[in-house]
C-alpha cells in the first residue's frame, strides 16, 4: 500500500527531532528549579466573591478563626485534679509561650476572672493549684465557668487543653511546619505519653505531609508497575524505554511549566505527575504495539514506522485531544487550583501526545527492528479470547443489549441517590491520627468548625442598647439549640460580667436594664484585655458577631440548620433591631463544594461536546456519534451507581473525577473507530471490519487498560480521600469501559453502521 511521504519525516529530521527535545528537556529542568511547594489554603476559595470579600473584611476586625491550635494532655486516665499533673501543664504553656510565632497561650493553670471585692475589680486565678487541698469545689464551679467549659477542660476532666493563638502570618508557609515540630518535640521532651493535638494550623501540616508522602510512594509504585507490564507486553529494552521516555519528558515539561508560570507545586497539582504516568504511557504502546505488528507481516522498518503513525495517528491525535479536553474543562472551576490543575495536566497529557507521535518514531528509527516478545508469538493465546467475544455479540446480540440495558438501567438509578455532601476532613481516613485526634476533641471538647455570624444595627438601638441586646441573645440561644454548641456573643459577654458586678448571683446572668449598665459592663471587659480569648469586645456599637465552634455535621446538616435559624430570624426576630450574616472559613469550603459540584456538569458538557464535534468531523455521521457516547456513558453511570450504592458523597474530591474519567474512557473507543475506518477504507464489509478491528486492536486496547488500572489502583491504598476515590472511581471506570469496548462498540457498529 502507497504511504504518504509525510508519515516519513522521521528518516530524514530524526537528528534535528532529537536535539529539539534534549533542549526542551534542559529548559524543563531549569524551569523545575523555580518550583516551590505552596502551603495557600485560601486559594481554594474564588477570588472576586462577594462571601470570600465580606469574610477577608471581618479577619481584619476579629481575628481569623484557623489560627488556634488545641492540645489536649490527659492524665493517665485519672482526673486532672492533681496538683503534680497540673504543674507539668503550667510548665508547658510557659514553655510554649516562649516559642516564635506563638501570640498568645491559654491554660487552665493561668486563666483568671474578674472578680469584684472590696476594693473593687480585680483579676483572681480560676483554678490556685499550687495552693488547692481539696479540688472539689473548684471542679463544680469550673463546670459553669463561660470561657473554661469545653474549651480547657474536657467534659470528664480526664484531660486539658492548653490553647495556642499563632501569628496568622505563618498559616500559610512552612513556617507553621516548623512550629508544629517544635511543639510536639516539647511534649516528647517532658514525657507526655497521652496527648491529642488539633486546630486548622496543625491539620494542614498533618494533611500536606500525607499528601506529599503519599504521593511520592505512589508515583514510584506507579512508575515500577508500568515497567513490569512494558516488560511482559514487549520483552525488550526498548519496549519499555520508549514509553517511558515520552512520559518522562512530558512530565518534565510540565513541571518546567509550572516552575515558569505560577511557581507552586500545591495540592492538586501534586497529583499531576501520579496521572501522568499513567495515562502518558498509552499513545506509546499504541504506536509501537502496530509497529511490531506491520515487522510481522514482513514491512521494513521505516515502512513498519510510517505504516503505524497512518494508522493510529489521526486516533492517537484524537485520545490525546479527549483526554485532554477531560482536563481541561475543569477550567470552568471558580477555584484557581483546580483550574490550574485542569490546564497544566491538559498541557502534559497534548506534550505526551507529541512525544508518541514525533519521538517515538524517531528512536524506532535509530534502532534494530524489534523483535515479537513472547507473548507475541504466542498470539493464538490473544486470537481465540477475541474471536470468543466476537462470537457472543453475533450469537447472542439481544443478550448483550439486554444485559447493557439492564446494568444501564441499575446504574443509572444508583447514580440519582448520589447525595451532595461533605465533611471538614472526610477526606482522610477514620483510622488516621489526624481523624482520631479531631474526634477525640469532638468528643470531650467543642467541635472544629467555626461558627462565625455577622451582627450589623439597622436603626437607633445598637450594641449599648438593652432590648437590642436582649433580642441577639435570644437569636443566639436558638442557634445555640440547633448547633448544640455554647456560643458568645456581646450578650453572653453583658450576662457574664453582669453576674460578676452582683459578686456571683447566678440570678444576675442577665441582660442590663439601662444604657448606662451595658456601657459600664464594656469598659470592664476591655480592662481584661488579652485575658478575652475570643475578642468579644466591641469595634464599634453598630457591628458584633457571635461565634462558637460546633461537631462537623456535614455540609447537608449544616445547610438544614441555616435554614431554621434564617426562618427563625424572620419569624421570631424583630428584623429592623438587626441583619446576620453567616460567613468564616467552613462556610466557604461548603460554598466550594457547592460550586464544584455545579461546575461538574458543565464541565461533562464542554468534554462531551468537543468529543461530539471532533468525532461529527472525522466520520461525518450522526451513528458515529452515538457509538462513541453510548460505550462511554456506561462506565460513568456504573462510577456514580458505585458512589450512589456505597453512600459516597459528591463532593470536591470527587466531583472532578467524572469529567478526566470520561477523558481516559473515550480513548480505547477512538482507536477502535478509527481502525474500523482503516479497514473500511480498505474495502472490508461492515462486519469483516469489525471483525478485523477487534482482532489488531483488542489487545493494545487491553494492555493500555491494565496499565491504568493498575497505576491507578494504587491509589487506592491511599489514607487521603481525594487520592483514594482518584484511584477507585478510575479503576471502576476503567474496568466497566473495557468491558463496554468489547462488547457493547462492535454490536453497535455491526447494527449501527450497516
């Protein structure tokens, strides 16, 4: 068959093909030596939003509400009335004061009240613990102090908790890491066996090292998996240098890119490399798998050569195309990780591409024809397990529709009981210490998540007035009663030292009944100044909040709540006193969940529409279509029936997976309907080119889909959620696809395509 002098380039550019890649891949190097590691939570949320605005605004005027570590040190079961045990906490507080970055330490052994005696109001210690013999009376009172109950002391008083306000400067750098390190080296250095450790800070420490731990475990797991199959698939050098040859360079280049543009290597975009491995690897296979097919048919090299790139090339463009576009749809996210995630991988996936289709060619072409490996002379193993399949789509056709519409059917109920749901750290595995160590204060203490609440006066009455203030409290005792939580507020703050100038009476946690009373109450707490952890006291008498920290719930229970207390405040509230806003960090990661599960749709929108109009061009026919989407629709409905049956909630780290995976699932149907258009060209009947197509492509299509499901199975290994449902939902869409490619495509273009 003539060849067109183009598919030779090769022959003749080899030399100047080589050298344009050894600097591409210097550049690349150069470009990696910007890269840096980037600790930015808050790049998560979507710059320009109006929430993301009004929350930056409210940090400035109280504080942000992630900068507070908790450690809780238990007694060894006993409870913490213990003079010994006591001194051991007051000698780590001030030890812990002492470190850099630390603003401020909390402990039960250094709290103090106001106190009104004789002489006035003075600061007195809660608990005098190197001067207490009988501990009793101090543990009944400590259980209704304000600032002490579930904060310090743990609700069996089996432990405390010393808390550590840090520089919100460090959050979001290594050097919150190095403190971490340092606090826990404290706690090890003064034998402390039984301590628990959380708070945002610490949680992103924990979370970043597993992530980055993790993931240099599973790119080598990835990269050694790839080799061994390489190796059973071609038994040769070459066979394996190749592809891996392609994928390292296109990683390189990425990576490169990176370094040259943002700079940060974050989160998500840690995980480009694990993929890339991957999904790099399939377009090399391909070429070489048809190479050493035309060497057996008798053709030269260069004809073998030039003979693979016109039968696979415009194929290999196209899956490289999908798959990129899989990526690149996630362009539409709000969230700049994400978006970057999307285009950089999209980047990797088109320069693996022209890696496959201009390098490999070129070093095919600079060494001795490659010889079948042992699995290849053995083609009578692959032949009969075909042609087997072949014979049930014609034997047995109204069988195998039925059976696709039947699991069709199942999976796609399975996927509508999917429920949009998230958790703060539902992302990390139960049985991790991070986990433990959350819901051990869950448990004995107040929760994690922040609950952050906006009070702004409308009219004449404010934050000096009594009924205003009387109708906040009561707004705040209802939230209270939903969140389960002991919240704060300038009412909590006006009831507490108003209890305080009645030297105690518990009758006296009320609201003043005058201006005058209230304006009194907040002068007397400024006294106390950095003694107010929570920074209650008022910036103006038009703005407060009330803030608290309740159980994470989970993102639906959340929303129930917000919607009870939104109904409460219109119903039960008078609504011209004063207007609330919810806002703090959880509510933008809930917001953030929210929009990326928007944005999924619309990104399966763009794949598949651009997978439409590419396959609409190629083949000029509607049926075409059709026989694209239906093979690949099936596998995403069996991932969502998988993630609807298991109770798996859509969320951000799963929401991204649907829109790569219909990317990576599409590919083995596009070399399949391209061959098939080979062979039709050629001038084979529909079924014969069927046939035909199965037979040469069954089992590059095979390979390529075991080196997914095993690099990507991998992951699954994985303690961080968003690596582990990566790794599952890809195995699962993987699998269903193969088994959607050998069945479901040739009944379709037996029937479709007549």
């Amino acid at each position: 068959m003539q060849i067109n002098k183009k598919f030779y380039f090769f022959e003749r550019w080899y030399l100047l093909v080589i050298a344009v890649f050894i600097i591409l891949f210097a550049v690349s190097i150069y470009g990696m030596t910007f890269l840096r590691f980037n600790y930015k939570f808050d790049i998560f949320f979507p710059k320009g939003d109006a929430n993301l605005a009004f929350y930056e605004n409210y940090k400035k005027q109280y504080g942000p509400d992630d900068n507070i570590v908790s450690i809780a040190i238990e007694n060894n079961g006993k409870p913490i009335w213990d003079t010994q045990f006591l001194t051991v906490c007051d000698t780590l507080a001030n030890q812990f004061r002492k470190l850099k970055h630390v603003k401020e330490v909390f402990c039960i052994t250094q709290a103090k009240r106001i106190q009104r005696g004789i002489l006035g109001y003075e600061p007195i210690p809660v608990l005098p613990y190197y001067n207490i013999k009988d501990y009793k009376p101090y543990s009944e009172n400590l259980k209704n102090e304000l600032f002490i109950k579930n904060t310090l002391i743990s609700d069996d008083e089996k432990s405390v908790a010393i808390r550590l306000v840090y520089d919100p400067a460090i959050i979001d750098n290594n050097e919150k890491d190095i403190l971490d390190a340092q606090i826990q080296d404290i706690l090890h250095k003064n034998k402390i066996k039984q301590f628990w450790i959380t708070g945002v800070p610490h949680i992103r420490t924990q979370y970043v090292n597993i992530v980055q731990r993790e993931m240099a475990i599973f790119m080598t797991a990835s990269i050694i998996i790839t080799i061994i199959v390489l190796i059973f698939t071609f038994y040769s050098f070459w066979g394996v240098f190749i592809p891996l040859l392609c994928v390292v360079l296109a990683l390189l280049a990425t990576l490169g890119l990176i370094g040259f543009t943002t700079r940060d290597l974050g989160v998500m975009t840690n995980l480009i490399p694990v993929i890339m491995f991957m999904v790099g690897v399939s377009d090399s296979i391909h070429i070489i798998s048809h190479y050493k097919e035309y060497l057996q048919k008798g053709e030269s090299k260069k004809d073998a050569i030039a003979h693979s790139l016109k039968a696979i090339g415009i194929s290999t463009f196209i899956t490289g195309f999908t798959t990129a576009v899989g990526f690149a749809s996630l362009a539409v996210s709000n969230m700049l990780p994400i978006r970057e995630f999307g285009l950089f991988t999209a980047f990797g996936v088109m320069i693996a591409w022209l890696n496959a289709l201009i390098l490999t060619p070129c070093v095919l072409y600079l060494i001795p024809p490659m010889k079948p490996s042992r699995w290849e002379q053995k083609q009578k193993d692959w032949k009969p397990f075909i042609q087997s399949i072949i014979r049930i789509t014609e034997k047995y056709p109204v069988r195998v529709i039925v059976m696709f519409a039947v699991i069709g059917a199942v999976a796609l109920y399975g996927t509508n009981t999917i429920k949009q749901n998230a958790f703060l750290l539902d992302d990390i595995n139960d049985k991790n210490k991070i986990k433990q160590e959350l819901r051990y204060f869950e448990q004995h203490y107040q929760g994690l998540r922040p609950v952050e609440i906006a009070i702004t006066a409308k009219g004449k009455e404010n934050f000096n007035s009594p009924i205003f203030l009387a109708e906040l409290d009561t707004f705040q005792t209802f939230i209270e009663s939903h969140t389960h939580t002991q919240a704060l507020s300038a009412a909590t703050l006006q009831k507490y030292i108003h209890q305080i100038i009645e030297y105690g009476d518990s009758t006296a946690y009320t609201i003043p009944d005058t201006r005058n009373e209230v304006k009194k109450i907040y002068k007397l707490a400024n006294k106390a100044g950095s003694q107010n952890p929570f920074k209650l006291c008022m910036i103006d008498s038009t703005q407060g909040r009330i803030t608290a920290k309740m159980k994470d719930l989970g993102m639906m229970k959340v929303a129930e709540i917000n919607e009870k207390i939104e109904n409460f405040y219109r119903t039960k509230i008078d609504t011209s006193l004063f207007s609330y806003k919810q806002t703090g960090s959880a509510m933008l990661v809930d917001q953030n969940n929210t929009y990326l599960v928007s944005n999924l749709f619309t990104s399966l929108l763009l794949s598949t529409g651009a997978v439409a109009l590419l396959m609409g061009l190629l083949f000029r026919s509607f049926r075409i279509i059709l026989i694209t989407f239906i093979p690949n629709v099936f596998p995403l409905l069996v991932a969502g029936a998988w993630m609807g049956f298991s109770g798996i909630n859509l969320k951000a780290s799963t929401s991204i997976i649907f829109s790569i995976a219909f990317g990576i699932a599409v590919d083995d149907t596009i070399h399949v309907l391209a061959r098939y258009r080979i062979e039709r060209k050629r001038g084979l009947s529909n079924i014969d080119a069927v046939n035909t197509t199965m037979l040469s492509t069954g089992r590059a299509v095979i390979i390529a889909s075991v080196v997914l499901i095993l690099g990507f199975s991998v992951l699954i290994l994985s303690d961080f959620g968003g690596t582990y449902y990566t790794g599952l939902f890809m195995v699962v869409t993987i699998v269903s696809a193969i088994f959607a490619e050998l069945f479901l495509t040739p009944f379709l273009l037996k029937k479709l395509m007549k």
